[in-house]
C-alpha cells in the first residue's frame, strides 16, 4: 500500500496537470477567438469603407472611388482581399490578381463569416455582407489570410507550454516539500513506534499537531494500561510459582525420611512428581519474567558476548576436547534483551556440546532479521523426531526424547516470546542436529 505523501503527490499532482491543460486549451481557444472577433471587427470596418467609395451617378452607373482603400488591397497576393458585385458591375482589389473568391449572393441585412481556401493555398477569414445603396443591392466580400493568426496562437501555445512546465515543476516541488514538512510529525511519531518496539522509550512524545494528539494520547494510555496489567500478570505469576517452591522443597525432604525405605516404588513416583512440578514451577517463572520484560534498547555487541559465552562452554566441555566454531561477523549488533539472547545461544550451544562426537559450529548473521544457526556432529534426530519436538503444546523434557530436551523448551518458550522463529533439521556440513533461529531485529 502506498505511503499517505506518495498518494497525496499523485493525486494533488494529477489534478495541478489536468487544471493546467484546461487552462492551456482554453487560454488557446479563447486567445483564437478574441483574435478572429478583432478580426471580424477589421473586415467589417473595411467593408463600410467599400461602401462609402460606391458611388452611383444620375444615369445608374457604378463607381469605387480608390482613394479610400487601403494600399495594401493593392499587393497581389497580400492576404487582404474584397469583392463588390451589385449593379451590374463587379469590383475586385488588385491583391487577388487572377484568383477568385466565391461568395454568396446575400440580400441587404445579411452577414455570413466564412472560411475557405484562398490564393495560393491562403486559410481566409471571409465576411460577407448584403448593402443597400441609392436604390441598388450590394453584397461586398472582404477577406484577410488567417496564418499570421494562426503563428501567433502557435507561438504563444510554445510560451505557455513552458511557462506552465516551469510553473508545473515549481509546484510539484513545492507540494512535494509543503507534504513533506505537513507529514514530518507523522513520521517522528513511526520513528518514536520504532525505539518504543526497541525499548528505547517509554511512551511516545504528546508534542504533536493537534490533529493527531488523541492518537497519541490514546497510544500512550494503551501502554500505560497494558504495562500495569502485565505487571500485575507477571507479579502474580512470580508470587505464586515463589510460593509454590517452599511446600515442594518441604515434601521432596519428606520423600527422603526412613518410613518410605519400605515402599522404594511410592519413593520414586513421588519424586518424579515434585520434579515434575518443580519444573513447571521453574517454567513458570521464566514465563512471567518474559512475559513482563521489555526490550532494554541497548546494542548487544554480539562480536563481544557470543565470543565470551563459547569460551565458557569450552571450559565447561573440556574434557571432551570439542572443537566449537564460532563465525560471527564484526561489529555485530543486536538490539533487545542481552540475559534473553545468552539464553538462547548458551541453551543451543550446550545441548550441541552434549550430544556432538567432536565439532560444534555457531554462525551469526543478518538476513532481515537475527539469524542464527548451531549444529554439531552428534547422531542428530530424524524428521519424526523434530516434529515432535515442535508440535504445540507438548513439553519437550517429558517425552522421554534423549537430549535436546528442556533447553530446547526453554529456547522455545524465549524465541516466541520474542516474536522470532525455530526450524530443527539436519546439519548438511557436519550431519547432526541443527537448529536455525530468527529473532527480529
């Protein structure tokens, strides 16, 4: 979906290109038109002209007196042309030489305005009117050549076509930077979303435009109501499982005392049962601490911590002498909770080491999100295996599955709470177990 300034841009700049083509076709057309009236205006001065030079003497005759014409009538070919018919006699500027103009025959009162192709290929603008003169009909044609008409609506179609690119692009540039600074504090708000997500804020900044205030009003209220409420959750939950741990550690004693020597059977179910629930007690408080943690925002140097942690683990599998490679790429950084991500890594690392004949490797990387990948050469698990050990809702430590048991769950457990992803599978280079997670960033 595009961005609000992408769609804001488009249509804003679609309608200023349309509005501009409007005004461009209809400043052509109305500039033509005012042109053709004035023009219209001319020849019509000029045929009144015409008449005034007619002159009909006593005996009927019809004359043009010359002396009112203009000289330019006189040019053969000039683009000025007329024609008087009416009397019995015939009148024609000297401009049209050899060349004919047909007009109709129009009665005393009747305008036309005509256009029609003059000499030499000419695009004429004729009038033609009908006069009534000591008695006798008239009908007087004047004519003038549309092209230099024609070249100044082009030329001034060419100056407004870059005048209004010149206007067009200004515009469009500063629409583009008005949305920009109009929209900035929508995107100071994403960017506060941003460190909030990473724990690098607590709430979001109430210094906004009044528009979008209650939005963030309203925001930061859900966080203060949904932070006390798993506050309450996580309180809860540590006080119970806290209060749990007293009366099992009091009846795992009791298991041990001299009246049970005679039932060994009764002995051992019941310790299996306060194992158990120490375990799910156990489980629970790790629960409620991710539950109720937070990104603590600060940049896990992983190049740092994840070096040190292998080391620990080497000196915790000495005497198997196991080589653990560690391909980690540096200055390496991930941002959100260090103790969670040491817990992830070191459960990996150490259930690998359990189970690898020699070799452990762990890589690090950046793909979109965290990846990363710990597998060893141990006997690994077949495909029936691992969906086993991913199928929901099914404790790992209590299927009877030899290794990768309960530091696996507890990977599971943090991995989810972290919103991030766990594939088990078959290490292709050293043919064990493997284990790809994804945390996002």
């Amino acid at each position: 979906m595009k961005s609000i300034q992408t769609r804001l841009n488009l249509g804003l700049g679609l309608y200023l290109v349309i509005t501009f083509l409007v005004i461009g076709l209809a400043g052509s057309h109305g500039m033509r038109l005012l042109v053709e009236q004035w023009l219209i205006t001319r020849l019509e001065h000029d045929a009144e002209t015409l008449l005034i030079s007619l002159s009909v003497d006593a005996q009927g005759q019809v004359a043009l007196n010359p002396v009112f014409q203009d000289p330019i009538y006189h040019r053969p070919y000039s683009g000025h042309y007329y024609l008087v018919e009416g009397g019995g006699a015939q009148f024609r500027s000297r401009s049209l030489w050899d060349a004919e103009i047909e007009a109709p025959p129009l009665t005393p009162g009747q305008v036309e305005t005509l256009r029609m192709t003059g000499p030499q290929q000419q695009l004429l603008l004729v009038r033609v009117a009908g006069y009534e003169k000591s008695g006798m009909v008239f009908s007087i044609t004047v004519a003038e050549d549309l092209s230099p008409l024609r070249d100044s609506v082009r030329r001034y179609q060419g100056f407004f076509l870059l005048f209004s690119a010149l206007a067009l692009i200004s515009l469009l540039l500063l629409q583009r930077h008005m949305l920009r600074l109009g929209l900035q504090p929508l995107q100071d708000v994403g960017k506060q979303l941003r460190d909030l997500e990473r724990g690098q804020r607590q709430a979001l900044s109430e210094d906004v435009p009044e528009e979008i205030q209650p939005l963030v009003h309203q925001v930061n209220q859900l966080l203060r109501h949904l932070q006390q409420r798993v506050e309450r959750s996580r309180n809860g939950l540590g006080n119970l499982a806290h209060a749990l741990k007293t009366p099992l550690s009091v009846i795992r004693q009791l298991t041990e005392r001299s009246p049970l020597d005679q039932y060994p059977e009764l002995r051992q179910q019941l310790r299996d049962q306060v194992e158990a629930l120490h375990r799910r007690v156990e489980a629970e408080l790790r629960r409620a601490r991710l539950a109720g943690g937070a990104y603590r925002g600060e940049a896990v140097e992983l190049s740092e911590e994840l070096p040190a942690l292998v080391e620990v683990l080497r000196m915790a599998h000495r005497d198997r002498n196991l080589e653990i490679e560690a391909n980690i790429a540096p200055q390496m950084r991930y941002f959100g909770d260090r103790e969670d991500l040491l817990e992830v890594v070191g459960n990996l690392l150490d259930n690998a080491c359990k189970w690898a004949r020699g070799r452990v490797r762990l890589q690090v990387w950046h793909k979109g999100g965290l990846e990363i990948r710990v597998e060893d050469d141990g006997p690994g698990r077949n495909p029936e295996e691992r969906e086993q050990l991913l199928h929901r809702g099914v404790r790992i430590d209590e299927q009877g599955v030899p290794g990768h048991g309960l530091g696996l769950a507890i990977v599971c457990e943090i991995v989810d709470a972290l919103g991030g992803e766990l594939h088990l599978g078959r290490s292709e280079a050293l043919g064990g177990f493997q284990v790809d997670v994804r945390l996002p960033l």
